[in-house]
C-alpha cells in the first residue's frame, strides 16, 4: 500500500472519466484539498501549472463501495484482531474499493462485540492517513433463519432477544453500526427492527425463509434492503414446503414487486448466470440494484481451505480460486473476488454498459447507505476518492481523499 505523498492540489489527465451515465473522452479531474474541484474535458477546464498525473488513457471512475464484505488477503472481519481488520480492508482497496462496510458472520456474542469494537476504531483512522473509509458495520447475523445459514454456522444462529441486541445497537449513537440484517420470519424480529431504527441504523432482511406477508410487516417496520437476490432468500418454492398449498410469495417475489426495497447482487460469475443479473437491473433499475463482493478471506489467496468468519468458531469452506465452496464441493460459499472483477463480469460478461456497471459499484451503494451527498461519483464537491482502470478494467491506481494508496 502506497503513503507517498501527494501535493494538496493536483490533476489528473489523458482520461476516460466514467460518470454515472456516460463516458467522456479526453477528461481531466482537478483535485484541491481532498475534494474534486473540476471535472470535464481537458480542454473545458482552467489552465493549471501545477502537479499532475497522467492516466495514460486509463478510465477514472469513482472509488467503489462495498456494503456486504467479510474479508480478504488471508483475513477475516471476525478475526478480532486489528491487523485482520488492516489487512482485509487493504486486499480490497488495491480492487479499487476505497469505502467499505466491514460485514460480520454469525457467531458468538463476545466476537460480535468485538467486531463492533474494531469498526469504531477504523471508522476514525481515514481522515489521520491514507486508507480505505470504514462507513460503519454491517450486523450481519446471527439473525438468520436456521434452514437460510448458507455456510454460516447454524449452532450460533438464533433469533433476536433484547438482552444481547441492545449492546450491539449501543454502537448505533455515533454511527459505527450503519445497518443490521434479521430474518423476518425469527421471533423477536419486529421487536429489534423497532429498537434498530430507532437508533437510526439501516434494516435489511436476508438469510431468510419469509412470506410475502412476512416481508410487508418488516417493511411496515422500516426495511428497505434485502440482502444478495436470489441467494439465501426465499420464493414461491420454498414458502410452499414451509406451509404447502397455496403457491403465495416470498422474498423474492416482494422485492421484484416493491417500489422502494433496494437489494445487491454478486457478479462474480459463480453466483448469478448473466441473465439473472441482467434480469435484477430490468426489474428494479440502476438506483435499485447494487453490486456487492460478499467476499471472504481467500481473495488473491490460492486454491484451498479457508475459515470463514473467525478464526476461532467460523466454518470450513472451500476456494477453487474463483468462488468459495462449502466443504462438499459443490454447494456455493461466498466470493472470493474484489470489486474491480465485479464490475468488469457486468460488463463483459453481462453485457451491462461501462457506467451503469461502475454505478452499481459506486453511486448505488452510496444512496442506500445514504453517504451520496460526498461519495459515488465523479462530481464537484466530492471526495476524491479515485481508482484508475486499464482496458481490462482492472484497478491500476487509487486514491482516498486524493491521496494515492494502492
């Protein structure tokens, strides 16, 4: 990770920049102070004799978001050690990501606490150095259905009960718990989606075999995200073995149907076949739909056997190098790639559009998490926070608050 520094003000140039509804050609950046100050073709921008960096032609698309993440190069979120928390989040800032929301697994509640411990203390490290933001923490179990664990550990599942919830949401108040996922279905589940929002922390669903009539309530109680379509959420099938006849609908049939619930896909070519990605963005549109790496320890680790979640209690999976795999080698674990491989899979691959890709990485996540206003795009009165990408849309070079760390 790179700490060189870098004048307060600067431009970069011989760009492509990636706005979130086009490209411009022969685009230049100025950067004063941490904020973008100008962006637009060269040659509409004031002259500068200043420091500049030539991008040689690479694209310069805001730093992506990553709302759903458990970890990187070797480490885990849930590790409860400051160097797993420096690690991962450094594995995915050289993909480009330079706002991330570290996402718990379900475990014990000692290590949760200490999972939430460790978000206050990086939320606070950006502005003294050059490194990726921490927005906050992602409750992320133990919540969840037993039958929807995926290849979380089903012992530590368990439903919501207010003598534990409490001490996590006590890191709600200065914002280090940004958002929380509980299966609707879980006794106890309306009672935390009240106690959670009224901290303001951000409800998801996930992990769950909930009914349409399920889903409603949760949304009456303030739910607005579920977590990866398609993945570890119900549908019509799995509601009818839960209850039998009459077909009604479940997770997933309410988010296609909602006009407000917002939801995330990974695209790392293992979860989703292309036309489900595709399908997502036609149902629900660009602001609606964001990409999320829900990456575990293994990326840019080799083939093997990895813990995932903590070291101390997590659950064996698989890594073939391109998807995490539950120990029978068959059934699919979490992702194992970074965002930079998620935005370019949308758009080789799914044949989305250069922008609308970068913008399900970036400006997407921004609004739901509700950090736009600074973040996700390439605009005046932003940070800048940068990643520069080559013709194969890998990430070449990136800044946080304009100064280079990868």
């Amino acid at each position: 990770m790179r700490t060189d520094s870098q004048p307060a003000e600067w431009r970069l140039i011989n760009t492509t920049l990636v706005l979130p509804d086009r490209l411009v050609e022969g685009g230049a950046l100025h950067v004063r102070d941490g904020w973008i100050d100008a962006v637009g073709r060269s040659g509409d921008l004031l002259g500068f004799d200043g420091a500049v960096v030539d991008a040689k032609g690479a694209f310069a698309a805001p730093g992506f978001i990553d709302m759903h993440v458990h970890g990187g190069g070797g480490a885990d979120f849930m590790d409860g050690f400051p160097g797993s928390f420096a690690t991962a989040i450094g594995a995915h800032l050289r993909h480009g990501t330079t706002s991330i929301v570290p996402t718990s697994t379900v475990a014990r509640h000692e290590q949760t606490l200490r999972f939430l411990e460790l978000c206050h203390a990086y939320r606070n490290i950006a502005p003294a150095f050059p490194f990726a933001r921490v927005l906050g923490a992602h409750l992320y179990g133990p919540y969840f259905a037993e039958d929807k664990v995926g290849c979380h550990s089903r012992e530590e599942a368990r439903p919501p009960t207010p003598a534990e919830y409490e001490q996590y949401l006590a890191f709600a108040g200065d914002g280090t718990l940004l958002t929380a996922t509980c299966a609707p279905e879980l006794s106890g589940a309306a009672d935390f989606y009240r106690a959670a929002r009224e901290r303001g922390v951000r409800l998801n669903a996930g992990h769950s075999n909930a009914t349409w009539d399920e889903m409603a309530a949760a949304h009456e109680l303030g739910v607005r995200h579920v977590d990866h379509l398609f993945c570890a959420m119900s549908n019509y099938v799995s509601v009818r073995s839960r209850f039998g006849p009459p077909m009604r609908g479940g997770m997933m049939e309410y988010v296609l149907a909602s006009d407000d619930v917002t939801t995330e896909v990974i695209a790392d070519g293992r979860h989703l076949a292309p036309e489900l990605l595709r399908f997502a963005l036609k149902m629900l549109g660009v602001e609606r739909v964001a990409l999320v790496t829900d990456c575990m320890r293994a990326l840019d680790e080799p083939p093997g056997t990895y813990t995932f979640g903590a070291l101390d209690g997590g659950e064996p999976i698989l890594s073939d190098g391109e998807v995490g795999l539950m120990p029978d080698g068959k059934s699919l674990a979490s992702s194992v790639r970074g965002m930079d491989f998620m935005v370019r899979h949308m758009h080789k691959v799914a044949g989305v559009d250069l922008p609308t890709a970068v913008r399900m990485a970036s400006l997407t996540p921004a609004r739901i998490l509700g950090v736009d206003a600074e973040l996700g795009s390439l605009e005046v009165g932003k940070r800048a926070d940068l990643v520069l990408l080559g013709s194969d849309l890998g990430a070449r070079s990136v800044w946080v608050g304009g100064m280079p760390v990868s």
